[in-house]
C-alpha cells in the first residue's frame, strides 16, 4: 500500500515542474526586438539548382551588429560606422529598407538568443547560378 502513495507524490511534483517550465514560445515580431551581432555567414554556391559549393565565414567581435527597435525601425553597426533603417515582418519574411541599395528581404527565425536568416540571389551574369546566405548572430543586449 505504501508503493501506491508514492507514485502519486512522485508524478505529481514532476508534472507542476513540467508544466511551469513550458514557456509560451515569443512571435518573432517580439522575438527580434534587440540587439544582435552576426558571428557567421554561410555562402551556398547552386549551379542549375545543384549544391557545388559551401564556405562559412566567422566574423570578429564588433564586426557586424543589427539593433531591431519596436516600431520598425533599427541601426545597423559595422567596425567603423552606424547606419539607420527600417525592417518589416510578415510572418517569417523580414524586409530590410533604406540601408542597402535594394531592399533586403530574407527568412527569418529565432530561437532563444539565436537568429538566422537566409536569403537567395541569382547570379547576374550567369542565369543559372544562385547564391544561398545564411547569416548568425547572437543576441548581445535588449
């Protein structure tokens, strides 16, 4: 009889720590709200939609950062400059504007103090090839 009681006073205490670690996963319109500095950046190369190469590139501290600011506004910090812009986001699609010469648009995704995003060129000169970029950065202040 006294097995019986246990298993009650075992499961339920494990079950309420279950529970109260469940955290309700932020929108990425929240999620993104901060500052972030790029530590990586991926270069696919495709020819006719087949993988023929793949580079990573690691920067150094302070190299590339992106502040994200509620409202849809944001500055951009490279080692010697700061740039102003302004992002959207549609879903997963996030739209970076006035800092390039093209809007930049990319999908997007984060997950805890981590974010990606990817995006894809075609090749002006050769049609038939595409560039894939993967950039990473982590999360250095709200």
């Amino acid at each position: 009889m006294k097995n019986k009681a246990i298993i009650p006073a075992i499961i339920i205490p494990v079950f309420v720590l279950l529970l109260a670690s469940c955290e309700k996963e932020k929108p990425l319109s929240e999620a993104i709200i901060g500052k972030w500095e790029v530590v990586s950046m991926q270069e696919i190369t495709y020819v006719s939609n087949v993988k023929k190469s793949e580079a990573t590139i690691y920067l150094e501290a302070n190299e590339m950062k992106y502040q994200f600011i509620d409202g849809g506004s944001g500055i951009f910090w490279d080692k010697t400059d700061d740039y102003l812009f302004s992002w959207t986001l549609t879903g997963n699609q996030l739209t970076i504007s006035d800092l390039y010469t093209e809007d930049m648009v990319v999908n997007a995704s984060a997950d805890d103090d981590v974010l990606s995003w990817t995006y894809k060129v075609t090749d002006p000169q050769v049609p038939n090839k595409s560039y894939e970029y993967i950039m990473n950065a982590n999360r250095t202040g709200k």
